[in-house]
C-alpha cells in the first residue's frame, strides 16, 4: 500500500505572516534562531501578532541543538504553558522548539493546541517533517526524535525571512534540499506521489540555489527555493532518506561540519553508489535529470547520471563549498582513526534503512574515505 498525506497547512508567499493575525488570547512561546533577536525579521514578524495574546520569546538555540539546551526551554515552557508554540529559524531553531515541546508536554502533562513554523533557511524541511534532530554530545551522535504529533500544523514560507542569511548558509542548506530530494527520489518507501515532489524539487534547486547564493535579494529565486524545500521535506518525510544522511550525520556529531556542507560532500559519490547497485535507483535519477534539463532527452541512464554527478559538483563549486574534512579543516589522521565509529554509527542512524539498497561495511567505507582528504 502507498501512503501519502500532508497534515501541515502550508502558507507562501511575502505576505504569508499575515496568518498570524488569526491568533487570539493565546499564550505564545517563540522558540527564535539565536540571529532573530534584535533583528527586523523579529520585529516583522512580531508587527503580526496581536496584543491579546501573550508572548515570551526562548532564543538560545544554537546549531545542532543538543538536550541540555532543549531542556533550559523546557524550564520556560512549564512556567508559561503555552498553548502555540511557534519555531522560527533555521532547522536548529525549528527542531528546538519541536524538542521544547515534546518534552514539556510530558512533563507538563498537556497538549498545546498548534505548532506553527517559520523557516529563516531553505533547507531542512523541518516546518513539515514530523522529526526533532536533537545532538547527543556525550556519545558524538544524532538522536533523531520522530513522532507523527511533532509535525507542525502550520508553516509560513516567507521568502524575506531567508535574504539575511550568510551566503554560506545559503548554499549549504539549499544543498541540503538537493539531498532530501534525491536520496528520497530513490528511497524505500518512495511512491509517485512522493517522487513527483523530489522530481520537482531537484529541477527547482538546480535551477535557482545558485542565482539565490549570488543574488541573495532576488525574491522570485528564493521563494521558488524555499518552496522547494519545503516540498522536498513531505517527500523524505514520507519516502526515507539514505546513506548520505546517515553518514552525514556523523560528520557533525564528530568534526561540526554543518549539515548541508556534509551532504554536499557526499552526496556525488552517494548517487554513484547507488545507481551503480541499484537499476530502478539509476533510471529514476536519469528521469529527474532529464526533467530538470541537466540530461537531454534521448541519453543513456548512465550517461544521464553522470551529468547529474558533475551538476552537483558544478554547484558546489560555483558555491565555494569545501569538498572534503581536509579542504574544511579536519585533521585527516582524526577522520581516519574514527572511520569503524563513524560507519558503526551511521548503521544505527534512522535514515539508513531508507537506502534503496543495502551497504557493506566496506562500500559505506569507500564513501566516507572519498570525502577525507
Ligand atoms: N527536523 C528535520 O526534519 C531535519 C531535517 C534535516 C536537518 N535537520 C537538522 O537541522 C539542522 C540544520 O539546519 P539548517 O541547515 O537550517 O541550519 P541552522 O538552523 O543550524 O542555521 C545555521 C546558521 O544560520 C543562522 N541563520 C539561520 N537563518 C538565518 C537568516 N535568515 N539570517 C541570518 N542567519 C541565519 C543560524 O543562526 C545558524 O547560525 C541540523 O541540526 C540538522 O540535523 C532537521
Ligand atoms: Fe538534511
């Protein structure tokens, strides 16, 4: 059986925080990006909420939210029980909030009555996916906490939000989006449903991620990007993701690297991988390159694919990502010694069993020591 649904209701477009004018003698617990406070994004978007309700703003959330800090949120949760909980900013900001509420409601013995969503990045998805990535800083992992209930039940996609970002964050979020959509293109549980978002999606970003890196201020770009983002974010939520997760994921427990950067960095020998194992995973990813005119139309898969592979270095480097742990600053010698941890790990990650096949240790191996040095 397929399964297919999208329970957030999604709002897009430069005047979608008017939505926020519809809340009423609510208590509002902002969860804000550490950038937001000060900032005219916040007044912007404070301009929109009504001064019936009663709002408190937690804004230490740092990149890769680990539980400690999750849990000084939590202490704010429980004295102010808030009925909207609303999470704006990047992934870490909107996964702090999700992790604020999954615990506070546990302790605080209730329900608050909506999540609401605002992403400053076009990346993660996290606005619809019913995940928190919290970081476990003991063991160096990433502790993925997935119930259907976290995810949100509103998400404004205001293209604005997302000019102030640094140009690398731009470009390392947005690679982030090509990830979700191509590994979900291929993933286990995809199903045409989720394919043609992942489809739609890849054209999207190929097309328009590095117009928005050099021209950060073109709103017809961004908000094509931040819409592909977010479409990219039901497809994975629903089809899975794979080994480029997986491992990525080990790659900033262990060496910070951000998130989308560790993506960009694999995701090339990723697809390779895959395609060569996997015959469907090789067509659908001829499909999609064909339809975002990477491939022309009469090519071979393998030729196809191939040109998909040199689009996404061509991005990455027209984007100025660093390729590799050396090219980012990791002693190679510390990225070799982890090498049995960090496969262990990525085993264990949840997205691994999305992989549309299954990996040897050796063949996750090949992967990860092609990004070292
Ligand atoms: N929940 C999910 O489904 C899901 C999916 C993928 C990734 N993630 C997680 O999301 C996190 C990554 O999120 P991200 O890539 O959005 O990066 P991020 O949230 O870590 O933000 C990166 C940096 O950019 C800043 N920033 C964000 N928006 C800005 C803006 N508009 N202007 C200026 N500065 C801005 C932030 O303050 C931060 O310093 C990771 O922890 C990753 O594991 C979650
Ligand atoms: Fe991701």
């Amino acid at each position: 059986m397929e399964k297919f649904s999208m329970p957030t209701r999604i709002y897009s477009g430069t005047d979608s925080l008017n939505e926020l004018e519809t809340l009423h003698n609510e208590r509002i617990l902002m969860v804000c990006d550490s950038f937001l406070p000060g900032s005219d994004t916040l007044k912007e978007i404070q301009s929109h909420i009504k001064s019936d309700n009663k709002c408190e703003i937690f804004s230490d959330v740092v990149p890769d939210p680990p539980l400690d800090k999750i849990m000084e949120g939590v202490q704010q949760f429980l004295k102010l029980k808030p009925t909207i909980v609303i999470g704006i900013g990047g992934g870490s900001a909107m996964d702090t909030g999700k992790g604020i509420r999954f615990f506070g409601e546990k302790l605080g013995k209730y329900q608050i009555d909506k999540y609401i969503a605002i992403p400053t990045t076009s990346g993660t998805g996290s606005e619809v996916t019913n995940t928190a990535v919290i970081s476990d800083t003991k063991e160096h992992r990433k502790v993925p906490v997935m119930e259907d209930y976290l995810t949100p039940d509103c998400a404004l996609l205001d293209p604005k939000l997302v000019m102030t970002a640094p140009k690398s964050v731009t470009a390392f979020s947005g690679m982030d989006v090509l990830t979700h959509a191509l590994e979900s293109l291929v993933a286990k549980d995809a199903n045409l449903f989720t394919i043609a978002l992942s489809e739609e999606a890849i054209d999207a970003i190929t097309s328009n991620l590095v117009e928005c890196y050099r021209h950060g201020d073109n709103v017809e770009a961004r908000k094509i990007v931040h819409e592909a983002s977010n479409i990219a974010g039901t497809a994975f939520n629903i089809a899975g993701l794979g080994i480029c997760h997986s491992i990525a994921h080990q790659l900033g427990a262990n060496f910070h690297v951000p998130h989308g950067l560790a993506n960009t960095m694999l995701l090339p020998y990723v697809v390779a991988y895959n395609a060569g194992q996997c015959e469907p995973a090789l067509h659908r990813f001829a499909i999609a390159a064909k339809k975002a005119g990477i491939a022309s139309p009469g090519m071979g898969d393998r030729v196809a694919v191939k040109r998909l592979i040199a689009k996404i270095r061509e991005m990455a480097r027209q984007m100025n990502c660093p390729m590799t742990l050396k090219a980012f600053g990791v002693d190679p010698a510390k990225a070799e010694e982890l090498t049995d941890t960090i496969i262990a790990n990525a085993k264990k990650d949840a997205t691994f069993p999305g992989n549309p096949v299954v990996p040897s240790d050796d063949d996750l191996k090949k992967v990860y020591e092609s990004v070292i040095r």
